[in-house]
C-alpha cells in the first residue's frame, strides 16, 4: 500500500511523545507499542489480504480498491 513511510513517521511521532512523558524507557516503549499495534496491524492485515488474492489469481481490483481506502483512512486519524 506504500504507506511505510507514513508509518515510520507517525512511529517517529509516538515514540517521542512517549519518551517524553515516562519517566522510564521501558515503559514508554511499552505505552508505544499499545499505541502502535492496532493501526499497524491493520495495514499488516490490509496488505496481506491483497496479496493473497493476488497469489490466487483472483485479483478483485473493486474490493482491493476499497481495502486500500478503508487502511489509509484509519491511518489518516488522529494519532
């Protein structure tokens, strides 16, 4: 989906946040990695969902289309 780089920065972003408001490291990477999680693993899901249809030989251009769509929306949101 060609949305590692955005991924990357909101990361960036996060782990900033995080650091600066625990006092400890391991618990700001742990409070980054509950924020992470869910908004990368959708984009983990997304993409290996094209794939396999793609591996398939069932490429659905619509569903696919609107797959992308649906991921780059919830990565849009707010952080």
């Amino acid at each position: 989906m060609a949305a590692g780089g955005l991924i990357a920065i909101q990361d960036a972003v996060v782990l900033t946040e995080e650091i600066v408001r625990q006092e400890q490291l391991a618990t700001a990477l742990e409070c980054f990695t509950t924020r992470r999680y869910e908004r990368c693993k959708l984009l983990v899901d997304g993409c290996r969902q094209i794939g396999e249809w793609q591996k398939s030989g069932q490429v659905r251009h619509h569903e696919a289309g609107q797959l992308q769509a649906e991921v780059m929306r919830a990565l849009a949101a707010p952080l």
